[in-house]
C-alpha cells in the first residue's frame, strides 16, 4: 500500500492506494491540517504532491479533477 498527499474537496489530505494492473485504486484517504509537517522534506513532498494529485469526493466515489475521470475506490481490508 503506497499513500500521498493530495486535494480533495479543496482541503489537504492523504490518500492511501494500491496499484492493480496498472491502474491506481483508492482505499481510503483522511484529512489533515499542513501545520502538522513541520520539517522542510515534508512540506516539499507537499507541494510536489498536490500539483499532480487534485481529486473531489461524493456518493464513495474519487473523481479525479485534472483528468475527469472516476477513480476506483475500495475498502482497505487486512487480507
């Protein structure tokens, strides 16, 4: 499971994914305020981070804002 930092309806969060066949599927995402990270890696990994990665959130689904496209989402399950 691999996670980042992203946009999602307007406010900071991290999202957790796992890749299958090539395609990114969301498990689960929370947000978080950048206060928290304080050191200057952090805050870099930040900005990198939400230029590429911009989704909105509604009705369980993750659309993705640059592309417009649906993003699969699934539960996280400890299998």
């Amino acid at each position: 499971m691999s996670w980042c930092f992203a946009i999602i309806n307007g406010k900071l969060a991290e999202i957790f994914f796992e890749r299958k066949k090539g395609k990114p599927i969301i498990n689960g995402h929370c947000y978080v305020k950048e206060s928290e990270y304080k050191t200057i890696r952090e805050r870099k990994m930040i900005q990198t981070d939400i230029k590429k990665c911009r989704f909105s959130y509604r009705n369980e689904q993750h659309r993705n804002q640059i592309t417009r496209k649906l993003v699969a989402s699934e539960p996280f399950s400890r299998q």
